[in-house]
C-alpha cells in the first residue's frame, strides 16, 4: 500500500493521504481503509463476485463471465446472460475476444 501512494504521488500535484493536518491526512486513511474493507468483503475480493463467479479455467488462465444480477443464478454459479456479449456496453472494461467466448481474462483466481 505505501509503494502504491508513493508511486501515485510522485505523478500527481494533489498528495494522497498527503495533504491538511496530521487529523485530516489520518482519517482521509481512515476512510479510504474503511471504504476498502467494505468494498472487497473484508479484503477477501479482489474484484465484484458478479464479474468472476462464473469462471473457467483454460490452460492456467481463469476467464471469467462478468454477469448483471438479474442474470445470475447463485445457485449454479452460473450467468444466463454475459455483459460482454455482443457490442454490450461492459466490453470496454473487458477483452470480449478472449477465449472462451463471451469472458474476460481475470488474471490470477
């Protein structure tokens, strides 16, 4: 985390957790740290569930079929409907030509 800040802030004019008071920079750490905790289920996902739940993996590599809620079966763990399909709005955050069809490389698990 600190090599992270340290590298954004040598290419940015605005400090994170760099600027105000030693009480201003300590709860602007507070929150970020508070905001993350909750956003990645106590640091335990690295990303949404709904964007790597239905995953394969195909020579080492996990693909994964980034889904909307209503389209998920949490059941099965499975995605009746892909939002990279097609020309789905979702494919500019994704690589769609990735293989299998209708995934997005996920890196690591």
């Amino acid at each position: 985390l600190c090599d992270a800040i340290l590298s954004y802030n040598a290419y940015h004019t605005e400090k994170v957790f760099g600027m105000g008071d030693l009480y201003q920079r300590t709860a602007e750490l507070a929150a970020f740290l508070g905001n993350t905790l909750h956003e990645s289920d106590e640091f335990k996902a690295g990303r949404e569930y709904l964007m790597c739940a239905d995953r394969k993996t195909v020579g080492g590599e996990v693909y994964c079929k980034p889904c909307d809620p209503g389209s998920f079966d949490w059941a099965t763990f499975t995605c009746g409907h892909s939002l990279v399909t097609g020309s789905a709005e979702f494919n500019e955050y994704c690589q769609p030509s990735s293989v299998p069809p209708e995934a997005c490389n996920c890196g690591d698990g």
